[in-house]
C-alpha cells in the first residue's frame, strides 16, 4: 500500500483486516499530524513500513507486535521519542529513524539481535548507550551530528 501526497490525519481501525499486506509506504502527508490506530500491530504479515515526511503525532505501543518486520523507516516524521516497544521486534533487520527531533536511542534496542543496518542521521542524539555493542549483527550503523 503506498500513499503519497496524501492529507491523511490517520489509518483506519480497520487496516488490521490487511492480514496479507506486506508494505506500508506513507510519504509527504499533508495533514498536520498523522496518527496509527493500535489496530497496526495486527499486521502480521507487513515486512516494510516507510514513512517519509510525514509528521507524526505518537507511535503506538502495538508497534512490538510486529512479528515479521524486516524494515523500519521514519523519517523527517518530528519523532521525539521511540517506544521501548521497539524493542519487541525481533525480525527487524534495517531500522531508519533520520531527520527527526530525538534526542536518546532507546536502550530496548540491543534486544533487535537480527539488526544489520541502523541510522540515526540528523537528531539530537547526546549519548550512546552501552547496550548498542550488544548488536552482534549489525554491519552498519550512521550517527551524524553527535551534541
């Protein structure tokens, strides 16, 4: 499912009857702020989430439930924070979080063992913590603009 240009405030509860989708893509959403139902972490299936320029309100705690999620992008989305759910999603291999407002890495994410590629370019990120050189697989990894 790819929405572009788009002025979505939010998915429908209902997107959790996509059991069979595999790709969501949402880039240069016009509304203010875009918002997922808790109903996303129902998707069982979806292997790719890209969103691009689109501003986040919140990301639900659902997000953990993901249980084949091999990419993650958000990107220039004004995330201030990323849930410690992140952590629950073990199947993720690339995880893309540039161009936002963070200014911490959730320590939950040492648990994402199959993690290979991981970017955090253009945030405010202050410190690493320890539990990143828990991540046995990871073969890249951008930090940019270390305060």
């Amino acid at each position: 499912m790819k929405l572009q240009g788009a002025k979505l405030d939010s998915l429908p509860f209902e997107i959790a009857y996509l059991g069979r989708l595999k790709t969501i893509e949402i880039q240069n959403n016009k509304a203010d702020t875009f918002y997922f139902p808790n109903s996303i972490g129902y998707l069982k299936s979806l292997d790719e989430l890209l969103i691009f320029n689109t501003k986040l309100d919140t990301l639900p705690s659902s997000f953990g439930e993901f249980k084949k999620l091999k990419s993650l992008t958000l990107a220039m989305c004004g995330l201030k924070k990323v849930p410690a759910e992140i952590g629950k999603i073990s199947s993720l291999e690339a995880l893309i979080l540039d161009n936002n407002s963070l200014f911490e890495i959730p320590k939950e994410i040492y648990k994402l063992k199959n993690l290979r590629y991981l970017s955090f370019k253009s945030n405010k990120i202050e410190s690493l913590h320890d539990s990143i050189c828990m991540l046995k697989k990871l073969g890249s990894w951008i930090l940019e603009e270390l305060i």
